[in-house]
C-alpha cells in the first residue's frame, strides 16, 4: 500500500526495495512453498509466468501443425483439482500449478509434457478422456456406466476394458507428446517423469486411483514411450539433413515412417513433398538450369545436388512434381495459411508454366498479392525475368532484396556441397570415422519400417555419427559442434549448415 503523503523518491525507494525483496523470497523458498505462500509473488512475476505457458502451448500448437480440428482454447484457470484437463474445445490448465513451476529452471520442459500430453488426447480424438486430465482427479463412475443402479452390475472384465483403454490412451499421448514437445525445441519426455511425479506430491494424489492406470503404470508408460517418441524425432531430424544433402530415398523413408505412425502434421507433409520436387527437379536438364524458392520446413533451404535413387518412386520428372503438389496440398488441407506449402505450390505452378509466359505473369500477380516472404517474391520476380530472356546484368540491382536463391541464379554460384574428396580423408586419418572421433561409446539403433534400411548413432557433445545403411551401402554422417569446427579444414570442402551445427557426409 502506498501512502499518499510520501514523496515521489520515497515511494520509488521502497518499490525497488519490494521488488528485491520478493525476488530474494522466491529464490529462497522451494517450488511448493511459493505456492502456499503467494504473496511472494508479484504481479509482474505471476504474469511472467502465464505469459511463458502461453509461449510453450502455442510452440506446441505450432509444431503439431494441424487446424482440423481446430486447435483447443487454452484457459488457465484458478481451480485447484487438476494441473491441466481438456474438454471439447478448451485446454485447463491451473493457477496452482504454474505458480508451483514458476521458478523451477525446466519450467518449459516440465510444461510442455502436460501441456502436449493434454492436446494428444484432442488430436487423437480420446473423448473417453475429456474431463479427467493429467492426474486422473475426476470420478471414475461417470464414464463407466451412469445408468448402473450398482457396481456390481458392472462386470469385472467391461472394467478391465475400460481400464485397459485408457491406459491404451496415456501411452499414445505420451508418445504423441513426446515427438511433437521435442520436435517444438523442448525435453519433454527427459522430464515427464518428474513432471508426473510433482504433480502427484502437490496434488496429494493417491497412488491407485480407481478406474485409472496406477501411479507406478503411469511411470512405465513414461519410460516405455521414450524412446518410440526419441526415436520419431531423430528420424524427422534425420530426414531433414537427408534431403539437404539430397538424399532424396533415405529422406522420404524417414517421413513416411513418421506418417505411417499417424503423425500427422503438415510440416512433415511438406518435407515429404519437398523430397519428391527436388527430386523431380534433378531429373529435369531444362528444369534444374535454375535454383527455384523451394520452402523446406525448419530452417533448411532447398541448396541441394542430387543423389540418384532406384526406389523412389520412379525417374519421371513429371509423376516427382506432381506427387510433390498432392503432398502439399495435403499440408495445406491441414492449415490453409501454412505459407512454405503455399509457397512450394507456387514454384510447381512456375515450372508447369516454364514454357508459357503468358501464364507466368499471371502466376506472378498471384505471388505479388500473397502472404509469403518479399523475399521470396523478389525469388519468383527474378526467375520470371531470367525465363524470359532478361539480361543477367540488368537484374543486380534487385539481387539484395532476394534470398540465396536469387544469389545463385544471377551469379552462377556454385555452393560447396556435402562431398568430401578422399584426399581430406587421408590427410585426417578419417579411415575409420569412429576411432578418428574418439567416440567409444556404442551405437544405438534408430528404428525404421524399412528392413534394408539401418540407422545407428553415436551422440556425443562435440561430435556426433550417423551410420546410414540401406542395402548393404554405407553412408556416415558427422555432425560438429561449431565450437570445434576450426578442427577441420572445411574451406575448399562441402558441408551444409542446419540449425546450429556443421554436418559432413561421406561414403567408405
């Protein structure tokens, strides 16, 4: 309370000494005591820390892609039954609970696990399961038979059923949470388990729980999901290094492996087009004379040569291009405002009117009004002008306004690709990548749908190896830590960049 009769300099004094004061008291006391004590917590504090679930559960949304159906509202309420629950169109999650997280360091992680577990029950469309929420506080009873007249009506088997059905339930969503909390930058399943855990301590929940899968099932289920969730995730990461580095086969197994699992998002839609477009692309000598504005999702770009491929799907141009649009659309069926399928459509419209210039200038006016990138527009303009015989020269000016694409095509610049010459190999007595790397721990096998196919890893800080196996052919990817790449000569060697980190590519 602030007396009026204080002066300005007075009154601001006792504000910052307030404010230090309460940070001091969050630091001191523990998670749950912050909670029970919340005058601790200040205003600017508290909205913080909405503001952080609000920034963790829209990444989610984000990263799950997907508008049918419609993404839930997300309500934080003042209720003190259950961290989180869905119902219908709304996800609840609790004042209490983000309050008792607040200042936890794995705030987000610890977050996006009940935030991505409760949204896998909406997009997997487990309506048994709206209402009762990440700790299982609702009755039993009520989805069981409310017509009974007695328990005993109810059979023990029908009830085994139900139990087992929801179980069946927790271990999708966990899964489900798992690939889509890693893939929007969090360590959701690294930290689930302490997430439940916590949850049942300040909850004051008891281990059984009639009805429901035990506090010890719902820990197995954590631990038997996470590694199915790692393992979609590494492959969807995989996925994209492999078709930057044009590895078109490789690339569309790792997508297809992650539908087939019935992830459903259209980023992974997108990708998976972009493998059949490239690849089209590369087949075609009157198509592939130019670099065109191709949207790769999560910050990859289209900068690739290609590695011919004998099984997918076939070496016509045309079929590539257009089982590219149909996945495409398909990413945009599950969100008409997704851009880079919006974007890739454009450019398959632009070759299938390569020859028609009539067309093009109406396709230009389209891109011209559209949503995506100026850049990107600045792309599509100076291709146009390049198919209609303009002069290189004539066409710098605009060069800055465009993305790298535009860079290649007006300068015949020819990217340093992902071939190392054996020379290098030599030199650094990369024979054996593994011994090379000093990495002694064991591979770990990621798991594919594709028998002749087998991927192995070795993760470490600095470096890390892939070994990629498909029918008996070897292909080894290192990745490097940018910290660590002054140890390698890579000036007149191809590489890519993605993400943060440096990835070679060689074959024994």
């Amino acid at each position: 309370m602030i007396i009026k009769n204080l002066n300005w300099s007075t009154t601001m004094l006792k504000k910052k000494l307030l404010i230090i004061s309460l940070l001091v008291s969050i630091i001191t006391f523990g998670q749950n005591e912050i909670y029970q004590n919340p005058e601790v917590i200040s205003d600017e504090i508290h909205q913080n820390c909405e503001q952080k679930v609000k920034e963790v559960y829209q990444k989610i949304i984000s990263s799950i892609g997907n508008n049918f159906p419609a993404p839930p509202n997300l309500v934080i309420t003042k209720s003190k039954k259950s961290p989180a629950t869905i119902s219908s169109n709304k996800i609840f999650i609790e004042e209490k609970y983000i309050l008792h997280l607040c200042s936890d360091p794995n705030f987000e992680d610890k977050l996006s696990y009940v935030i991505a577990h409760e949204l896998a029950h909406h997009y997997l469309d487990h309506t048994m399961m709206y209402g009762i929420g990440l700790s299982y506080a609702s009755s039993f009873d009520q989805f069981i038979d409310e017509k009974s007249s007695s328990e005993e009506e109810i059979s023990e088997i029908k009830k085994l059923m139900v139990i087992n059905q929801r179980k069946a339930c927790e271990e999708a969503a966990d899964k489900y949470a798992g690939f889509y909390g890693q893939i929007a930058g969090y360590n959701t399943m690294g930290h689930a388990k302490s997430a439940l855990e916590e949850i049942y301590a300040l909850y004051s929940l008891k281990n059984e729980i009639k009805g429901y899968p035990s506090y010890s099932e719902r820990l197995e289920i954590i631990d038997s999901k996470f590694n199915e969730a790692k393992n979609l995730s590494k492959l969807f990461h995989l996925g994209n290094i492999m078709l930057r580095l044009g590895e078109y086969d490789l690339a569309k197994q790792c997508f297809e492996y992650i539908i087939q699992n019935k992830f459903i998002s259209r980023e992974i839609y997108n990708n998976l087009g972009t493998v059949y477009l490239l690849y089209g692309i590369s087949l075609s000598k009157e198509i592939s004379k130019f670099q065109y504005p191709i949207f790769i999702d999560y910050q990859t770009r289209a900068e690739v040569e290609a590695t011919r491929s004998g099984s997918i799907l076939n070496n016509n141009p045309k079929e590539l291009i257009n089982k590219a649009r149909e996945f495409f659309k398909t990413a945009r069926t599950l969100d008409p405002k997704y851009l880079p399928s919006v974007q890739n459509l454009y450019v398959i419209d632009l070759i299938d009117n390569i020859d028609n210039k009539k067309e093009r200038k109406k396709l230009l006016s389209q891109i011209s009004e559209s949503d995506i990138s100026n850049q990107y527009k600045i792309d599509f303009e100076i291709l146009n002008d390049l198919l209609n015989g303009k002069n290189k020269k004539k066409l710098l000016n605009k060069i800055s306004d465009g993305s790298n694409t535009s860079e290649e095509n007006l300068s015949d610049l020819k990217i340093n690709r992902d071939k190392i010459d054996k020379d290098w190999l030599k030199k650094n007595d990369i024979n054996d990548p593994f011994e090379f790397m000093g990495i002694s721990m064991p591979f770990e096998k990621i798991t594919t749908s594709n028998r002749s196919l087998k991927i192995k890893e070795k993760l470490h800080d600095e470096y890390s190896i892939y070994e990629i196996n498909e029918n008996n052919n070897s292909l080894y990817l290192i990745k490097i830590h940018p910290s660590k790449i002054d140890d390698f000569e890579l000036n007149n060697h191809e590489y890519i960049r993605y993400k943060s980190d440096i990835y070679l590519k060689f074959r024994p």
